[in-house]
C-alpha cells in the first residue's frame, strides 16, 4: 500500500492540463476549465487523451443544453455553454468523486479482485499489453499516482482500452463475462478522429457540439443521457442498452468495470459494457469510408495508417456528401454555415494491432474553407490520385533500373518510396493552394510530381559507371505522369 491524498473531485481539483493565452500552463477542474475557457488556448495533451477530455467537455456541455436541437440553435448557443454548463456541474458534484459512494467511471458494486496495477491505465507504461522498452521504472507492485493522474488515465482507458483477456469478477449478482474483451469505442480499427479547434477552448467545444437533428442521422437516432446520470446496476438490461446505444451515452464509456482504492497501487479490472460497432454504431468524431465495390461495399472507419501523412486522406476526412453512416465527422457540416476563411482542423488518435498497442499519431491542419466546396476537394483527390501515379512510376522505373542491373529492387523501392513521400508531405499545401484556386490548373501540381519523382530516382540510383548510366536511361522512360483533366 502506498499513501496519497484520498480524495478527489474531478469538477473542484486540478486535474486537465491547459495553456492559457498568455503562455502559462497548469493543472485545472471542470469547475475552473469552465470559468476560464475563454483565456483557455488549448489542452496539453497527447491525441487519446485530447480525444478522451474533449468527449467528456462535449458531453457535458449537450447534457447542460439539452441541445442544440438544430443549426439556428447551434448558432446562438454558443453563450450560454459556460454559464449552462458550470450549473449542471454544480448539481452534480457528487457524481465526479474519483472515491466515495458513487465513483467516477467505476463500478462500486463489483467484487474486488485487485488483479491489475493503476499503471495498466496509463498506455504508456510498461504493464499488460504496454511494452517495456521505454519504461524503466516498471515495478510488478504498480507505482504510486496522484489522484489528478488516475482521473485522467480513467476516463482516457475507458475511450481507448484494447481488447483481450482480462479479469473476471462479480458485478452485482452477474459474472463480468469469460475473460475477454473488445476494443473500447474510440479504439474500434485504430481511427481518425477529427477536431476543429477555435481560437480559445469555449470555442474549440462550441464548434465540436452537435444539433439533435444531426444525431438523429446517426445508427439508432438516440440522443440519450450521459453514464453518470444513468449508472446501470449491471452489465444486462434496458438502462444498458440505452447507454450504449445513445450520443451521450457513447460519448463517455464505460468499456471497463473497474473499481479504484484510495491508498493502493492496484485496482480491480473486468469486462464493462459492450458498445454497437458499425453499422449499428457510428463514433461521430471519425470518418466513416465505403470499402468494397457494387453490392460488397461495407461502412468502416478510416483508420490511421503510421506510415501515412493524414494529407493524403483529407479526401476522406473533409467529405459532407454523406451516404448513410459514411463521410467525415459530423461537426464538419457546421463550417458550411460559418464565416471566415480557414479552420484549424486536428486529427489523430491510437493505432493498436490486435490486442497490442503500436503508436499514436496527431496532424493539424489550417485549411481554407473553400476546401469543403464538393468542386475543390473533388480536385484535391484527384492531385492525391497524380502522387499515388507518382509512387507507382518510381517503382516501375527502380524495377526497370534493378532488372537490368541484375540486382535486387526492394531496398532501393523502399529507400525513394520513403524519400519521395517524405517531399511530398512537406510540400503538401501546394496541392490545398491549387485545389483552391479555381484558376490555378493541376497541371502544375503535375509538373511539382513530376520534378520530385525526377530527383528522388537520381538520388536513389546510382549512374556512376557505363553500366549504370544505361540502366539509369532504361528506367527513366517510365517516370511519367498522365495530364490532368482539371
């Protein structure tokens, strides 16, 4: 057993990592996070836990609105979240106790088995599924964490929590399943989620808040009630499925039934509830892309790829034509009706394998609006089609360069596939410039391609001797790229 403070309110304590306008950074509640979201700049965090914080701050502002119910709505709302949301805090004080009668995110009624430490909530400490490569602090007793450490680590594991075995134990009269578990919500097929971010935090909710008519478009059409509001007495029944089926039910999970300990470094750890997954349950921040052709086409999400640049999927992400559960986030359709030229624009999330956790990835955008416009992004993926064309003809030609040299491709193939992707994603505002600007033709996103597969085959094949020189010429014939239409 270790000591520390045992107690802690989520809405009165320090807990959220923020910078202020002025630069300075610290430790802030709910309660105060609030009062000062308008000095607030951002959040300090990495993406699963931005993601995490930002549903909790989401949820609690449409639970304190009820609303908005449509785009007018949105529109005027945006004054009455501070003061509307610090009066629903206020009422519920009791519900964000991290100890005490009725837990945070934690199931009071389960049977403690205390069979995992607290660092198992912190992905990036050496427990469970966690690696110990980077974490030489590792103690099979767990470590000792502040309460402000625990409360973050909690509501980011229950977003994020990757499926496989796990503790079985007793929540009230029923066991907690067979001892194995699913991809929490915000994990399902490592996914993009998307932010747009203001110009301080008031604004950032503001704009992530969706209207009750656009919740109706999603699977089930439940506007629902937050977990806090609706703690089910097990992991059966009606309540259950209203939670899971819910916006606001979803938005804050309980994928794990755990069980905290004021003074210890374990806690109790088991299979929560189970969520819908697509298509009978959409993530509203993520991008939902058709896979397949004709009749095979499914809905899934768009998941992060590590050795991608989200520049190349913004074709996808930005895309408000929807087709059922498919297209972008859904606070994207509220830029139609803003003013204002650019948007910031966040993506990231946690890509797992399986049961194991890889790497987290993040990307900010500062986008023009014009963008959004079906013509210009239509335009954009197409200039992202010419650099796919692009990828595909530097292949071909190191292969001509290879074969005629007798040598082996794939080391050369990898070093200027990576050399020539690593130009492009530097040098990626030139296609948003170009896909803007209605009188700027493709044709010179055509001639930068172009120029950049040129240089990449040079560096990445040597032309040194007569031999090299004539194997060089060989491959070179294959470094075109078609015109373009637009």
């Amino acid at each position: 057993m270790t000591r520390r403070k045992n107690t802690m309110n989520l809405i009165g304590d320090p807990w959220i990592p923020v910078i202020f306008e002025e630069g300075v950074t610290r430790l802030v509640g709910l309660q105060e996070l609030y009062e000062k979201a308008e000095v607030i700049r951002d959040l300090i965090l990495n993406p699963p836990q931005r993601i995490s914080v930002m549903r909790l701050l989401i949820c609690i502002s449409q639970a304190a609105l009820d609303g908005p119910t449509d785009e007018d709505d949105w529109l005027s709302c945006r004054e009455l979240i501070i003061p509307e949301s610090l009066k629903y805090l206020e009422a519920r004080r009791g519900k964000f106790e991290l100890f005490g009668e009725q837990p945070f995110l934690q199931v009071k009624d389960l049977d403690p088995i205390d069979n995992a430490t607290l660092d198992k909530l912190d992905f990036g400490l050496a427990s469970g599924n966690n690696p110990t490569l980077f974490d030489h602090g590792a103690d099979k007793e767990g470590r000792p964490h502040q309460p402000a450490w625990i409360a973050l680590m909690l509501l980011t594991y229950q977003c994020f929590s990757p499926g496989g075995r796990i503790g079985v134990t007793t929540w009230g009269r029923t066991k907690t399943g067979n001892g194995s578990s699913e991809h929490a919500p915000c994990l399902e097929s490592s996914p993009m989620h998307s932010i747009l971010r203001g110009e301080h935090l008031a604004h950032t909710i503001h704009l992530n808040l969706l209207t009750r008519e656009q919740v109706k478009t999603l699977p089930g059409g439940q506007w629902g009630v937050p977990i806090w509001d609706a703690f089910p007495s097990s992991q059966q029944g009606e309540d259950v499925n209203a939670l899971t089926h819910s916006y606001l039910g979803r938005l804050v999970p309980l994928s794990r039934a755990i069980l905290l300990h004021p003074a210890s470094t374990y806690c109790t750890l088991a299979n929560g509830l189970s969520y819908p997954k697509l298509p009978a349950g959409r993530e509203p921040m993520v991008t939902v892309v058709l896979k397949g052709k004709g009749n095979n086409q499914k809905p899934a999400y768009l998941n992060i790829n590590l050795s991608r640049h989200a520049w190349r999927e913004l074709g996808s992400l930005l895309n408000l034509n929807r087709m059922g559960v498919a297209g972008g986030a859904l606070a994207l359709d509220h830029l139609v009706a803003l003013g204002g030229q650019t948007v910031d624009f966040w993506v990231g999330g946690l890509v797992a394998d399986r049961g194991k956790l890889l790497d987290v990835a993040e990307w900010n955008f500062s986008l023009p609006l014009k963008l959004l416009d079906s013509t210009q992004i239509e335009k954009y993926r197409k200039g992202v089609e010419k650099a796919n064309q692009g990828e595909s003809c530097l292949r071909d030609a190191i292969g001509k360069y290879c074969n005629y040299l007798k040598a082996e491709a794939g080391g050369f193939k990898a070093k200027a596939v990576s050399a020539y992707w690593t130009t492009l994603d530097a040098g990626h505002k030139k296609l948003i410039d170009i896909a803007c600007n209605p009188c700027a033709p493709m044709e010179q996103w055509r001639e930068f391609l172009i120029k950049t597969i040129h240089d990449t085959y040079g560096q990445a094949c040597p032309h040194e001797t007569s031999r090299q020189i004539q194997a060089f010429a060989v491959g070179r014939r294959a470094l075109r790229i078609g015109r373009t239409d637009a």
